[in-house]
C-alpha cells in the first residue's frame, strides 16, 4: 500500500487508536487477510481529509483481539464480520453477535479461511464467556 | 400548499407515460445486449468462450464437439462476443421471449481441421 | 413506563431489502436499536480465489444492483494501479460519464422510494418517470440497463459517437427541466416537511465520530467528496462538494437532490471536454502487490483493498460498501424518535442490503 502503514502489536492497538481518533482521523473500516495457516493480518484503515493510514497487526487466529470499538463504536459492525468469516474472536465488543451476523447459529468453520483450523477449546468460550 | 397541481394537471394533459405492453411493445436499442447466439458454422470450438465467461454459462465439449450454453446462468456481459476469434458469437437487441418450457441451447459444432492448429496456437499465446 | 420489543423487518413494505432492526420502544418512543444482518450474505469475496481477475469485474459489478459501474471502477482502479497501466484519457472520460449517470439513477430511484416511505405516492411516480429515461441512455449507451459491463481491466469496452452524445445531451436538458420542476414540491412541500424536518438529527461531530459516508456525511456538515480526489477523469473537471449543515432527513434529501443536478453538470463537462484517442490498452502480466482504492458511489465512499500474489487469482478482495459504514448512524439517529419515523429515519441513509452483504 502506498500510504502509511503502522505495524501494531495486540497490546498497543487500543492506544495507538485512541491517539489517532484525537488527531481527528475517522473510522474507516478494518480488512482481514489469511496470510498462512495460522496467521492473520488485520488491518485498520483510516482517513482524516482524504489521506488515509493504515494499521497493520499480525496475529495468530487464536489470538484474543481486543476491539476498537471501545474507541470508534461503530467498528463492532466490522469485527462482528470479521469474527464470523475468519474465526477470529474479539474481546470487549460493543455489540457482541457472537457469530450469529452471517452465520447460522453453531457453526464452528470460518467460511473465508482456505486452512480451516480446529480451534483450541480454550479461547472460544473464553471470548463468548467474557461477554456473558 | 398545491405545489403539485400543476404537475398533475400537465400529466392530466400529455401522452401516457407508460406503454400497454403485450400489445404495443418499444424496439430495442441499437447497441442491446439481448440474447446470445452462436453462428455454429463458424465455431471453431476453440473454447475461449468458455474459459472467458464470468458465470461460465458456456462448457464446449471438443471430443462430442457440442457447444452448449445455459441461458439462466448467462449474465449478458458480451465478454464472450468480444473474445471470440471467429466472431461465430453474437448479441441480438431483443431479449428472450418467456417461454413454457426450461429451454437450454446446444449445438452441434464442427471442429474445422485446417484452422484448427492456428487456433490452438492463439489459445496457448493468450 | 413498559418496554416493548418490536421487530422491524427483514420484511417491511417500506424497505425491500432484508434489514432487521430489533427496536426497544418505551411508549411510542424508540429508546434502543439492534441491528441484525445476514439474511442475503452470498460471500462474493470468496469467489476471487475461483475467479480470475479479469472475470471479477463483472462479479463485482454485481455487488450492488444499482451502481454497478462505480464497483467496477473502483476495482479496476486498484489493478490498473497495481499492474501500473495507465488508461487512455478517453476511457477517463467515459468512466466519469457512465458514473455519473448511475449516480444520477441512483438518487432519482432514491428520491422516489423516499417519497414513498411517507405515502407521497405522486411523488414517487414521477421520480421514476424520469429516472426511466436516465436508463434509456444507459441501455443505449451500454448495452444493459444497470449492470452494464463496460468496464474492464485497462478501460472500457464501449465508445460513444458524436450523435450519441448530442442526443444525450438533448435529453439531459428535457431531464433537468423535469427534476427542477420537482424541486418546488419536495423541498417545501408541507407533506414533505412535516415528515422530515428535524427527524434523525446527526450533527456534524457525530457523524463524523460514527464514520460516516457519502450524503449521511454531507448532511451533517462535513465536506468530504471521494470524487475531489480526482481518481478517473475528476481531477479535471469542476465541482464542489454538495453540503448541507442541519444533519437531519431533510438535508439529506437536499444534498441527494443537488446531488442530482450535480452530476448533469457534471456529464455535460465531460462531454464538451472529452478527447479522442483509444479506449483501452492491452493487459499483460498478472497483477502482485497490496493496494487500496476508494471512489465515491451514490450512497457514500467505497473502499477497495486487494491483494494479489502474482497469479492469475486474487489472494484477498476486500469490499468496503458505504451502507457498511451508515448503518452504526442508524444506533445513534434512531433513539427517541417515535416508531411512526422510524421507516423514514432508515430510509434516508438510502440503505443497500445487497451491498453491505456481498
């Protein structure tokens, strides 16, 4: 990508957020990518006046995210998406679907991965319970 | 208030804007993607049609040198038109009259011996 | 006071694409919104690994029904800069051309359906009329009525002669009189008004707070055109943003209505300055690389993020549609307005079901 990409690890991505949202950059969306079979990059765009910038974070799929939508409450639309299709679960969602906004009620494959993987036990529920 | 009087009394006034269809129907534009044919005497079954197509509505079938395409599956991009070596594919305007039955078209092709070395050759430079 | 629980959609008469919203009412009074999705999702990134790149194009042209060419353009812009081909100044020309004349039939079928959601019947009949003839120039031009295909990787596929173009422009005169004539009654009409004046108040900072896009953004206040960019043949072409401060359904109607005359405006200057010359280029190579592509579509900003790895496929395709974005308004614009506006609140975001689920 030609603008400006900021690597960001798990646990900087609330704060680098929350720094960019008082520069004035508006919530854009956020892209994930299967790099291999067990990473992942998400992807964060934003845009203040047309210029955009980016955040890059690559993580493993059985990683616990911690949601920007604590800082930008409308990204709990996004990463609802992104928690179905990829099997990636966020912790602290706004508006949590758990898995329901595309998918059908139980289902434990991740539609947009080529590798699906078998998720361990632990950090599924975790995520689910920590909502509950 | 009455901002739109005038409106209707002017539609009131004029044609219709709508057409009684069955009985009086609008000829298709010039340039209309309407139904997708074959000239089958000049396919050459060459199958870039098929490896082309977007929905791939189209499968050729070299050895029982048959050329089919499932309308319903067809999206009307002309893609295949535009690639096709022998011009043998074409749009008419008018579009596909409804009809009883499920109509599926296939045809019975030949596969030309003379063209047909060029053409492989244009298929592997593509 | 008691809460109710009231489901809005998937099936509404006012709403033809299968939006829910589970709506908490206190009375008559929304306090609480819940969207739901998912009841058309067909997974269309997906297909990028099946398709190849030049057939994605028309798939994505597919994405949304009503603005098909913007989606394809946004999508060959990524490639096209990816492989680095630069497109013919004609193809520029014609692309603005042909997305400008979606964006016009996309905010008359807007205007009309609106009209609708309030029982102004009249109104709506006559929207329509006139966007008929907007797809009359579009199938003839084109080809097709909406999804029209005439982009590809490297340019577009049609040309438009000179008798084309004069009888566009005839009818675009016809096609402005007639939307002027509108004006009067759906910006001061009392059954308009009374419907739309102070409804879904977004103000200019939450709605930039919310990410917001496209007319949503302009109602509020906030000057943000994608198109200003100057992506296809933008750059050189005069206009302005259309910007409306008081961030309510009205101001939004405002700015799509402008909106409107806008892109006649706009067509017209392409038209006196377009160039002559080839329309495509030959595409060689595959595309490799990481990019992301934005253009303006009728309902707001659209993002392109793809990525591709040398082969003829697509590693990842990524489509930001603008209603993806404007739905998060509707949590914040919805809560305490009565049930009754509801429908009208939610219409005027101008939400794209078949877009926001690809």
């Amino acid at each position: 990508m030609k603008e400006e990409t900021i690597p960001v690890t798990k646990e900087t991505v609330i704060g680098e957020t929350a720094k960019i949202k008082i520069e004035g950059y508006r919530f854009v969306t956020m892209t994930c990518v299967e790099l291999d079979e067990n990473q992942v990059d998400v992807i964060y765009h934003f845009d203040e006046n047309l210029q955009l910038k980016h955040f890059r974070l690559t993580v493993s799929k059985d990683t616990l995210i911690p949601s920007i939508s604590v800082v930008y409450q409308s990204a709990f639309l996004v990463e609802n998406e992104i928690q179905d299709l990829f099997g990636i679960h966020f912790d602290n969602l706004f508006i949590d679907y758990r898995r329901t906004l595309y998918l059908g009620g139980e289902t434990i494959a991740a539609p947009f991965c080529k590798f699906t993987v078998k998720r361990t036990d632990k950090s599924a529920p975790a995520a689910v319970q920590a909502e509950t | 208030m009455f901002t739109f009087t005038s409106n209707i009394l002017k539609n009131f006034l004029s044609q219709r804007a709508t057409r009684r269809y069955p009985f009086e129907t609008r000829s298709p534009f010039d340039g209309a993607r309407g139904m997708l044919l074959n000239h089958i005497e000049k396919c050459n079954l060459c199958s870039i049609c098929a490896v082309k197509c977007p929905s791939q509505c189209i499968t050729v079938d070299r050895k029982a040198s048959t050329w089919e395409c499932d309308p319903f599956a067809c999206v009307y991009c002309g893609i295949c038109v535009d690639a096709c070596p022998e011009s043998a594919l074409y749009q008419k305007p008018e579009y596909r009259q409804v009809a009883e039955k499920r109509e599926m078209i296939s045809l019975k092709g030949e596969i030309k011996k003379k063209v047909k070395k060029e053409t492989d050759n244009g298929i592997e430079s593509e | 006071m008691s809460k109710t629980i009231i489901p809005f959609g998937p099936q509404h008469p006012v709403l033809p694409e299968p939006l829910h919203l589970k709506l908490t009412v206190e009375d008559e009074v929304v306090t609480e919104v819940i969207p739901a999705l998912g009841f058309v999702h067909r997974g269309l990134e997906k297909l990028s690994e099946i398709r190849d790149f030049h057939q994605m194009v028309q798939v994505v042209e597919r994405v949304c029904g009503i603005c098909s060419v913007i989606h394809a353009m946004c999508y060959c812009h990524g490639i096209e800069e990816m492989m680095g081909i630069e497109v013919p100044p004609r193809a520029k020309f014609l692309r603005v051309i042909w997305s400008e004349l979606h964006r016009m039939q996309s905010h008359l079928l807007w205007l009309g359906l609106f009209a609708d959601s309030f029982g102004f019947e009249a109104l709506f009949m006559q929207f329509w009329k006139i966007r008929e003839k907007v797809m009359d120039i579009s199938e003839s031009t084109t080809g097709n009525r909406v999804i029209v295909s005439v982009n590809v990787v490297g340019g577009v596929r049609r040309d438009l002669n000179s008798e084309q173009i004069s009888w566009i422009l005839t009818l675009l005169k016809e096609i402005e009189q007639e939307i002027s004539a509108l004006k009067k009654t759906l910006l001061t009409d009392y059954t308009v008004t009374k419907r739309t004046v102070g409804k879904g108040v977004l103000t200019k900072h939450q709605a930039y707070g919310i990410g917001t896009v496209g007319p949503v953004l302009r109602g509020s206040g906030v000057v943000q055109d994608t198109r200003t960019l100057g992506y296809a043949a933008f750059n050189e072409l005069n206009f302005e943003p259309v910007v409306e401060s008081d961030g309510d359904c009205y101001a939004r109607t405002k700015v799509r209505f402008r909106e409107t005359l806008q892109s006649i405006d706009l067509i017209r200057q392409a038209m006196s300055k377009i160039p002559n010359g080839e329309i495509n280029v030959k595409v060689k190579g595959k595309p490799q690389g990481e990019v992301v592509s934005r253009v303006e579509q009728p309902r707001g900003e659209l993002l392109y993020y793809i990525k591709a790895d040398g082969n003829k496929n697509l590693d990842r395709l990524r489509i930001r549609t603008p209603t993806f974005a404007n739905i998060p308004a509707i949590l914040t614009m919805l809560p305490g307005m009565y049930l009754s506006d509801v429908p009208v609140i939610v219409l005027s975001i101008d939400p794209c079901i078949s877009c926001t689920e690809r």
